[in-house]
C-alpha cells in the first residue's frame, strides 16, 4: 500500500468532514495518526479509510 500523504501534511477525512482538517503526526504500517482541528487526535485505518490530502 503506498499512501499518497506523509507527516505535515493537511488531510481530510470524507467519511467525516465534521472533524475538519487535520495534520498527519505519524504513519505507522497502515495506521495513520492525524489531528483533526475539531475532534483531536484520531488513528485511522488506512485501509478502511483513504484520507483525502489538502493541496495549498
């Protein structure tokens, strides 16, 4: 699986767009750890979720 985000980057996550943008902290195997500016930090399964990254 190679997955188009890395540390730093802004992401979304579409099957929760209430949470808003978050910053990817870490990537481990496929669990992606991502703080979301309205609900904190979450740890999402990149294999069930794919993350949409924000380009600036």
């Amino acid at each position: 699986m190679i997955l188009d985000y890395e540390p730093g980057d802004k992401v979304k996550n579409p099957l929760n767009k209430e949470w808003g943008v978050g910053q990817v902290q870490s990537i481990i195997h496929e669990k992606v750890t991502v703080n979301f500016e309205n609900v904190g930090k979450k740890v999402i399964n990149a294999k069930n979720v794919e993350l949409v990254k924000i380009y600036d």
